[in-house]
C-alpha cells in the first residue's frame, strides 16, 4: 500500500454559501471536483444534520453537512459547520499502479476554493511505503 491523505480545516468560510447547508450543492462540488481532478467516483452519501438550535417541529433543518465520496483510488470526505464557518475536508488516495498525488491536490484546492475560507491549516502524510 502506497498512498497520500491530504487533509484542510478551513476557518471563517461564508455560512450563506449553499454548499455549507444544502446536501445537493456539497454532493454537485464535490462530483464535480472529483470529475476535473481526473477521479473516478464509485459512490456517494450526503447527510444534513439539524441545526443545533432547530425545534422538533423544524421542517427544513439548516445544520451542517458530513459528505463522502468513494472513489476507485480510495475517498474524499467533507464536514461543514455553517454556524461556525468551519469546514474539515479529507482526501486520501491510493498511488497503487498510479502516482494520484496531483490529482489529490487538485481536488482539495478545488474543494477549498469553493468554501471561500480566509484561514486554512493544511496537512499532508505519505501512508504505506513504496514497494511495500
């Protein structure tokens, strides 16, 4: 096993933005960005939590979103806290046959890109070893 896991917590991301809250909008970015980056989605779930302040006759919760994406070369993963403008993304690619290396980058920035953060931590790890 071979691989590279990006992760990016994004601080201070606009709340407004329709990818922080509606499932449908984080699930089009995130095939989307898959598609550009040159990655193969195999499968998908998207779940909207409640807001933390919603009562029980809510109709229409507006709490954040936990997305992911299965692709052929391994996951991307994305948490939002609209009421916090935070948002936690993680993707993790196999190198197995292919360096996906790029790839990964590409669609991190792309993912970032799209939350508008004005602060980001950004992390990256070699998992496994090559040839082993």
């Amino acid at each position: 096993m071979h691989g590279l896991h990006l992760t990016a917590d994004l601080h201070q991301c606009l709340p407004e933005r329709r990818v922080m809250s509606e499932p449908a909008a984080l699930r089009e970015l995130c095939i989307a960005a898959v598609h550009r980056a040159g990655l193969t989605a195999v499968g998908e779930l998207f779940h909207r939590y409640p807001a933390a302040d919603a009562g029980a006759g809510d109709a229409q919760p507006s709490g954040g979103i936990t997305g992911v994406v299965l692709l052929a070369e391994s996951h991307v993963a994305v948490h939002t806290w609209p009421e916090l403008g935070a948002v936690t993304l993680d993707v993790y690619v196999c190198n197995f046959g292919a360096d996906n290396s790029t790839r990964a980058h590409a669609l991190l920035d792309a993912l970032i890109e799209a939350f508008g953060p004005t602060r980001i931590e950004r992390h990256a790890l070699q998992r496994g070893k090559v040839g082993a």
